[in-house]
C-alpha cells in the first residue's frame, strides 16, 4: 500500500509538469519520468494531452519510449533500439525492472536462466543483486532467491499499467468469474436445502423410533405389572385354598 501511495503521488506530479510542457520540454519530461527511481507507472503521463502532441512530430521516438516503458520490456526496447533514443543507465535499470514485475506477473517461479536471458544479465551474482537492491528493496516484487534450485520464487509484484485492450480482457474475465460464482452459489445453496432436508428426515425418523421405543418401553412396563399382579392373585388363591384345607380336615384328639 505504501509504494502504491508513492506511486500515486509520484504519478499526479509528473502529469502535473505535462500541463505546461510542449515539445523539447515534454521529451525532457519524459526522460525524467523514466530515469525516477521510483516511478513505474506511465499511462496517465501517455495520456497527458501535451505528451499525446508529439506523435508524428520529429519527437514521436520519445512517446514511443514512454509507451515501451508502460507496457514493454527489455527484450522489447533491444528488438527496437534503432527506431529509440538510446538508454542512460538508470534508463536501462528501469527497464529492466519493469521486465522483473512483467515476469513476476505471469509466473510465480522465474528460473535464472530465463532472468538472465530477458534481463541480459551474464552471471548470477549480477542477476541476485539486480533483484534483491533494485527490485525487492524498492517494493515492486517479494520473494524468495533459491540459489539450490537457481530460482526466483515470486511472493509479491506489483502490477504494471493496463495495456490497450487489456482492461476489457480483464473485465470479460471478472464477468466469467462472477457468473461462474452465481452458478457456485446456487449448487451450494441447493446442497444446502439437500443437507437441511436429510437433516429434517433424519429428525423425524429419530422421533417416530423413539416414539416407538417409549411405546414398548410403556407396553412392556404394563404387561409386566399385569403379570406381577396376577401373580398376587394366584399366591393369594393358593394361601386360601391351603386354609380351607386345612380347616376340612379332621382335628385328632389328644389321648
């Protein structure tokens, strides 16, 4: 957030400058805002009316560069370097830089080999203190250098300005995703109503068993002192029948 913070502030002041700078002056401006170590944003300068002035003018190269530097890389600039101006030092770091932030965007491991390859970089020395002083300390990409592997692992990279036709890509692409949600959303939803109404039949199966098992429990209990009780009645019948008995038979005389 605070090199987002930066490069907004960055960002309003060179477009600012753009308001009163025509020709010579725009192309100084545009030297300048490639050469800032801490600007890596350029479509609001390309859109500056005063910047957008010089295409077809004898200064249409250096909006050509701007554009390059917005969207292109290093790679880019060496497949066109006749048709630019030539690249001071902190011209060509920037560059490079942003060639670091269009890789990082696109692959989350970034080989040195290949870091190597698009930065013109000829040792691995160069190319791990390429990425940790000018691209992890100055916040526009974390990670991880494994030098075992000889990799990059990208955690972080900042974003680099929309290229024409890119921001339309990325709305039908948040309209896929959204109505791939709406229809993620609905199967949960349905799965949801599945899940509350097995829940439903699993409650009322439990109630009708326990239902029942409290109706055996009663029956049982009942048959049981039924039993009890007409066992009662069966000793108490016998104990009577004894003393009847009992009382019928002769009584002996005692001599």
């Amino acid at each position: 957030m605070e090199v987002e913070q930066k490069q907004g502030d960055l960002v309003q002041q060179f477009v600012l400058l753009a308001t009163s700078a025509r020709g010579r002056a725009a192309v100084e401006l545009i030297t300048h805002a490639t050469s800032h170590p801490q600007l890596f944003a350029f479509s609001e300068l390309l859109a500056s009316p005063h910047i957008a002035e010089l295409k077809g003018t004898e200064h249409s190269a250096s909006l050509d560069l701007l554009r390059l530097f917005a969207h292109g890389t290093w790679t880019d600039y060496k497949n066109n370097a006749q048709m630019l101006p030539r690249l001071d030092p902190p011209q060509e770091l920037k560059l490079k830089q942003l060639t670091v932030m269009t890789l990082a965007e696109t692959a989350k491991v970034l080989p040195y080999d290949l870091l190597m390859q698009q930065l013109d970089i000829s040792n691995v020395r160069e190319l791990e203190d390429l990425l940790i002083n000018d691209c992890m300390y100055s916040g526009i990409v974390r990670g991880k250098l494994d030098q075992r592997r000889r990799c990059f692992e990208v955690q972080f990279a900042a974003g680099r300005d929309l290229r024409p036709g890119q921001l339309d890509n990325m709305i039908a692409t948040l309209a896929n995703w959204l109505n791939s949600s709406d229809n993620l959303l609905l199967t949960i939803q349905e799965k949801i109503k599945w899940a509350d109404s097995m829940s439903e039949q699993v409650r009322r199966h439990k109630k009708e068993v326990e239902d029942k098992a409290e109706e055996m429990r009663k029956s049982i209990k009942a048959e049981m002192e039924l039993r009890g009780q007409q066992d009662v009645y069966s000793d108490a019948g016998a104990i009577m029948d004894f003393v009847d008995e009992d009382r019928s038979r002769p009584k002996r005389r005692c001599l």
